[in-house]
C-alpha cells in the first residue's frame, strides 16, 4: 500500500504531467481561462487517461507483447484512445451540453493530446503491474486537473489585475504556468 501512495503523490506533485514533464499544454492554455471549463476539462482527462490507461495496457500486455508486435504499439495506442474520446465526447452532447458547448474544440484535441499518450507509454515503459499503471493514470490525471484548476484560478485572478500591454493574454499565461511550474519543482526532493 505504501509504494502506491508514493507512485500517486511522485505522479501527482514531483513527476506532474504538465508542469514537470510539460506534456498536455494545448488544453491547459486552451481551457484554463474560466474555472468551470477548467474543471469539466480535468474530470474529461480523468475519465480518458484512466480508460486509456487500462485499455492501452491490456492490447499491449494480451496482444502486443504475447504475438510479438511491439512495433505496433504507437498506432494500436493512437486508435484506443481516439475511440475512447469519441467515447467521452458522445456522452458529454448527451448528457452535459452546456459543458460539451463550453469545452469546444478541446475536447476532440484530448484525442490528440500528448500527455493522454505520453501516460499510457510511460506505464508500459516503466514495467507497471496492473494496480500500479491503474494508479499512476489515475493520479497523473489527478495531477493534470490539479495543475489546470490551479492554473485556472490564477488566470481568472490576472483577469482583475493591470498586466502591461506587452504581456497581455497568451504571454501572462506563458511567465505565469513558468512560476506555477517552479512552485512544483519544489516537490523533487520528496520521493
């Protein structure tokens, strides 16, 4: 039980997706403007990154590896977790189109987001049995949404705030997801 609460807290703080390994920034820029959309986004990429994560680890684990055809891993990847945001986005019009409306196009870009694909590589690449790979994707989500929610709230606080004309929007955004990555720096000496 021990080494699953230090794989959570290395992925969710020390080994953060977005700001240790810089993977997902297209969403975490594109959705982080308004708290809302930023929390619809981080439970979007929970449900995906823990789906693709199972899925991806199973065709690699009962497929790939037992018929020899590793070399195939990259594409297999791409079309589980295509399927699996189609998947998410079917359910969201559904059920929730105020937040399918206000996710917009970044919910289809979840198919195309590195850090979905960068987790489920780095769970086959790190040998992870099922419980760990189950919660290293369940806790670099974690740490996705942590990062977006955080970085949301800051966003919304500049909003309110005299920024210099140069630094307006997308540059603001840039100095401060720098700080907000240098605040979790911070946590690589704990495990």
């Amino acid at each position: 039980m021990g080494e699953y609460i230090i794989l959570a807290i290395s992925c969710i703080l020390v080994n953060n997706i977005l700001l240790a390994q810089y993977l997902g920034n297209c969403p975490f820029f594109g959705t982080s403007k308004k708290m809302d959309t930023a929390v619809g986004m981080a439970m979007a990429v929970v449900f995906v990154l823990v789906l693709a994560g199972v899925m991806t680890w199973l065709v690699d684990t009962y497929i790939l590896k037992a018929y020899g055809l590793e070399y195939l891993q990259t594409i297999s990847f791409i079309l589980v977790i295509a399927s699996l945001v189609q998947f998410v986005e079917m359910f969201l019009k559904k059920s929730i189109p105020a937040l399918y409306a206000g996710l917009g196009i970044f919910l289809p870009l979840i198919t195309t987001n590195c850090a979905v694909m960068g987790v489920c590589l780095i769970n086959i690449n790190e040998g992870y049995s099922f419980m760990e790979m189950l919660v290293a994707s369940f806790s670099y989500a974690v740490g996705f949404g942590l990062a977006l929610v955080l970085f949301a709230g800051v966003r919304e606080k500049i909003l309110l705030a005299r920024v210099p004309k140069p630094l307006l929007d997308t540059s603001i955004a840039l100095v401060t997801a720098g700080i907000l990555s240098l605040a979790f720096y911070a946590f690589q000496g704990m495990v």
